[in-house]
C-alpha cells in the first residue's frame, strides 16, 4: 500500500503523459480546430482495456474513449503489434459522430501489451455532402461522410500509405487532414514513448498495483460524494428544435436518481430516434451528462474507470440517445450538450447552490466551404460560436464562452480572415440577450461574416432557435438563437438551425447565440448592478425597467431610488396578479 503521496506521484505521472500527448497533438496540427481551438483529447488505458488517464482539454471526448476503446480493442491482443494502430470512428461501434475520429496503439513492453494509447480529434471535414462534416439533412449514416469501422492504418508506427490516400481522397482539404491525422500518430508515439518510461521507473508488477490502487481510490471518492447528495428521483425535459428534416420539436427526457452512494441517468421518455441528423450514440449521451455530473461531485476527482463505476446509464434503443439500423448521428452533441443542461436543471432541487441556470444549450456547428479567390484553391472550414453562460446563486453567468462539456477555444478573427476568404464583420456581445435575474445570465455573442469574391457555403448544425435557455428560482429566459442571412439590409432572411445555405459574392451570414438564463427574482438584483450594465451596454435602459424594475437617470449616471422602488413594486403586484 503506498503513501498519499506517492499514489499522488503517481497519478500526476500518468496526467502528465496525456497532457503532452495532447501538446504534440495540437502543435503538430495544421488545423485550426485542432491547434487553436483545441477540439481533441488524449487517454491512456492498461492491459486490460481499463481507464487510467485522460487530457482534460475536450472533455465531451471521455464518453468515446471509455466507449470505444474496450469495445473495440477486446480479443485483438493476439493479433496486434508494436507500432500498429487502428482508426475508427463508427458510431455503432460505439463511437460518437463522423469528424470525431481516433487512433489506438497498443503499448508494448518486453514484448508484453501494458496498455493503449488512444486520442480522438475532430477532422473538419470526413467528406459526405456538404464542406465541414456537418449535413443537416442526412437520413441515414452513409450520407454523412467516411466511416472508418476500426482499420489498422499503422504499422510500426507509419501509416499505410494506401489507406491513408484512399481516407484523404474522400475527404476535402486533403493536406490539412493529412496533417491532422499525423499529429494523431505522433501524440500515441510519445504516449508509448513516456509509458515505457513509467514502467522502466516503477516496473511492470508495481504500476498494476498502483493503477488498481488508483482506481480504488477514486472510486471511493467518487461515492462518497455522490453519498452526499439527498437520495431521491430528480426529473427535467427540454425541447429541441426540428431534426434537420422533420420540423417539430422533439423531446428530451432526462431522470437522475441518486441512492445511496450511486447514481442512474436515465433518457426513458425521450423521443424516438429522428429521421434526420438529430440522433446521439450511447456514449455522446452519456459524456453530455457526465462532464456536468463531474463539476458537480469535483473538479479534482481522478478521471478514470473507478469514476464510472458508481454510475449506470439507461440509453432506451430505438430513441434519439441510441438509435439503430445507421440512422444519422452527424447533430448528436448538440443533445449531448442540452443531456448536460438537464442534469443542472435536474439537481437545482437538490443542488440549488452548486447548480446554475440554462447555458447558451448549443455546440453550435458551424462550417463554410467555397474556393478561395486568392489563390484557386478549395477550402473549407468549420467552427464553433460561443455563448452566454447560466446565472448561479451567487454570480452571474459568464460572457462569450463555450459551456459545459465543450471548452474549445476561440477562433481569433486574425486566424479566421488568413486561412479563408471572409471578413468578420461583427464579433459582439448581444444586448439584452441574457436573461434577468437576481443574478443575470451571460450575454450571447454575434458573429458575422461576409464572404467576398466568390460564392460559398454556409451550413448550420445547430439548435435553440425555437426555445430559450430557461432561468432558475425567478430567473428569467435568455434570448434564443438567431440564423440569419444578410442581417440589417433588405434582403434579410432568416434560416433554420440545421440548413445550408448557397452565399453570393459579399454575402453577409450573422450567428447570433442564445445568452444564458438567469438565477433568482430579478426585482432582488442590486440597483447598482443594473446601472452598471446599462453603462457597459450590456443591458438596455428599456430592459432594466422592464426586467429589474429599476429606474435610472443617465445624466447623472444615478439610480432614482424612490422610482425604483415604486416600478418594483409595481412589477411584484402584476406577478402576483398573473400567479
């Protein structure tokens, strides 16, 4: 039995290795998804196929790596050698959608499998129909681009260049991705590289017993803190917007129910699996649900297979969370993301402290493709928007960020106009898109871009178009989002969440975030706080009478005590009338 802190040693050893695989992933990169925005992870796993380690750059990634790994590897150790390496990326085999695609290497050492080193990042293009990976319209899997069922593409650590040219032919931007799946293969290489270096330092028999120590130890931490929580069944639902091909709401239900010192997550009552796009694997569903679960027990727990163990997770077949026969799957994380809202809103009754109010509930897939007028040559590009953040109990939500399970980081507009043939015209904060509360949400972003000298396309795999971010305790929606085609002229035109759209020559298409809800009685928000925002344009004149029932006299920068109190009483009296 080791010490704290050699177990500690240890632990932050294995973290390490994941985290400079990760490194060498996106400095090797060539694409902006990956080396700027940081869409990809990195995992370890032992011998038998058990998780010990993840990069916690992506963590909407721990639900593909625990899925696919074990599920894919198991019964191959006769048949795998050093240096190989198996590209997959199936949905139903357990993995999540198509751009989403992972390398897994056998670790060797004298001779012996010690483990796996497996990353996952996300290719902005996998081919299919439309630039970027992100068809809005697809009926079924075959139509959303490359499926890679688990091919050994590596042996002795070099790809085998005729799949890797029959991958590239099928996907655009070839060189990019090229580049994108070596990065893949050089971070595995320093993940076997510096596990071999563990091993020579502990030995063989040593590291099991401290990955199975390891393991234990987070597993007990993991129930102790779920022992804390009130035994009970927890309920939310939410509506997402159409599916790309039908156009009706469709529902997401989600139960917790914690007893004792475990916890199922259940998705029974949700919608039947949807024709279109709008359909998550197992393990997108459970990732959602799970990254929030992880804020919510610690931060600083190990992510590891003891984390799971507590945990059982009801995935209904046939629904949207698990469907069957190659249905589409290209919108999954866009559940995954409003799986992790429900869980907040689930726990607010058991958790009103710890749990915040509705995010911006939307990844937000957005892609262009075209031909560069500079230089002739095809393009394509895909992104994320960020969003507004949910109120808690004792802060507001934060601006302009990517939520939950998420995390990418942004796409500077210096990168953005250098690498395609666009100018962003607009990159704001929308006013008055959070909504009120006691503690506000965060404001939601706009993002416009015109596309000059050339005709492009502009495809959205997105949601929150129809429904907005709910509040908390009082609090009130944000804004939903908005799609919108040459914004500010008279050709506007609004398009739906999940469409493609052919843009002339200048132009214009606006993403507009939802802001997130917020938290608490807004007649409670402190009058002072208000007048700061109206200063700083985050809310209007308008809204701070409407919203918070504060009066204010811009001249002087002042709130008018006395007017305030009689607009708050005055709202408190029609609430009380309409309850």
């Amino acid at each position: 039995m080791s010490t704290p802190g050699e177990l500690e040693i240890f632990r932050h050893s294995l973290k390490s290795t994941v985290e400079e695989m990760g490194i060498t992933l996106q400095r090797t990169a060539y694409s902006t998804n990956i080396k700027i925005r940081r869409d990809h992870t990195c995992a370890l796993f032992d011998a038998d196929l058990r998780h010990i380690a993840q990069h916690d750059v992506a963590p909407q990634h721990v639900g593909s790596m625990v899925s696919v790994v074990p599920r894919n590897m198991e019964g191959l150790e006769d048949e795998l050698e050093p240096g190989d390496g198996v590209l997959i990326n199936d949905p139903y085999k357990g993995a999540v959608h198509l751009p989403d695609v992972m390398l897994i290497s056998p670790l060797f050492f004298d001779g012996e499998i010690v483990g796996y080193a497996a990353n996952s990042a996300h290719h902005v293009d996998i081919g299919g129909p439309v630039p970027g990976g992100i068809p809005n319209d697809s009926t079924e899997l075959f139509g959303e681009g490359l499926i890679l069922p688990g091919v050994r593409a590596v042996r002795d650590w070099e790809y085998d260049e005729e799949i890797l040219a029959l991958v590239t032919r099928n996907v655009r931007g070839s060189e990019m991705r090229l580049g994108d799946y070596r990065a893949q293969l050089a971070a595995n290489r320093i993940g076997e590289q510096r596990y071999a270096d563990l091993l020579e330092e502990y030995g063989v028999d040593e590291t099991t017993d401290y990955l199975d120590e390891l393991l234990e130890y987070t597993e007990r931490r993991v129930r102790a803190a779920i022992g804390e929580l009130p035994d009970g069944t927890y309920y939310a639902e939410d509506h997402m917007d159409g599916d790309g091909v039908v156009d009706e709401p469709v529902l997401l239900a989600l139960t917790l129910e914690v007893d004792g010192e475990e916890m199922t997550i259940d998705f029974t009552g949700t919608a039947a699996q949807n024709r279109g796009p709008l359909n998550c694997t197992p393990a997108m569903a459970f990732a959602g649900s799970m990254a929030v679960i992880m804020a919510l027990l610690g931060e600083d727990l190990p992510k590891n297979d003891g984390f799971y163990r507590p945990f059982r997770t009801i995935t209904p077949e046939g629904t949207m969370v698990n469907p069957t026969n190659d249905a589409p799957v290209a919108g999954g994380w866009e559940i995954a993301m409003r799986a992790g809202e429900l869980v907040t809103r689930a726990m607010s009754e058991a958790m009103p402290e710890a749990t915040i109010a509705a995010t911006k509930g939307i990844v937000c897939n957005v892609a262009y493709g075209g031909t560069d007028p500079r230089d002739g040559e095809p393009y394509v590009y895909y992104e994320t928007v960020a969003g507004g953040y949910g109120a808690r109990a004792s802060k507001d939500g934060m601006e302009a960020v990517q939520t939950h399970f998420q995390n990418t980081a942004n796409s500077p507009i210096e990168e953005l106009e250098t690498e395609i043939p666009l100018y962003v015209r607009k990159y704001e904060l929308i006013r008055d898109s959070a909504g009120a509360g006691e503690f506000r949400g965060g404001l939601g972003v706009r993002r416009d871009m015109e596309f000059f000298d050339h005709e492009a396309s502009f495809s959205l795999l997105t949601d929150r178009a129809k429904s907005e971010p709910w509040g908390l305790f009082g609090g009130h929606s944000g804004r939903k989002a908005e799609y919108v085609i040459n914004p500010d002229t008279d050709r506007t035109m609004t398009v739906s969440s999940k469409s493609t759209t052919q843009l002339e020559p200048g132009d214009v298409a606006s993403v507009q975030t939802p802001g997130g809800g917020g938290y608490g009685d807004p007649t409670e928000r402190d009058p002072e706080a208000v007048l700061r925002d109206v200063v700083n344009e985050k809310v209007s004149v308008e809204a701070a009478r409407r919203e918070y029932g504060v009066v204010l006299d811009l001249e002087d920068r002042t709130v008018d005590r006395e007017a305030t109190v009689d607009r708050r009483e005055s709202l408190r009296a029609q609430r009380g009338e309409a309850e």
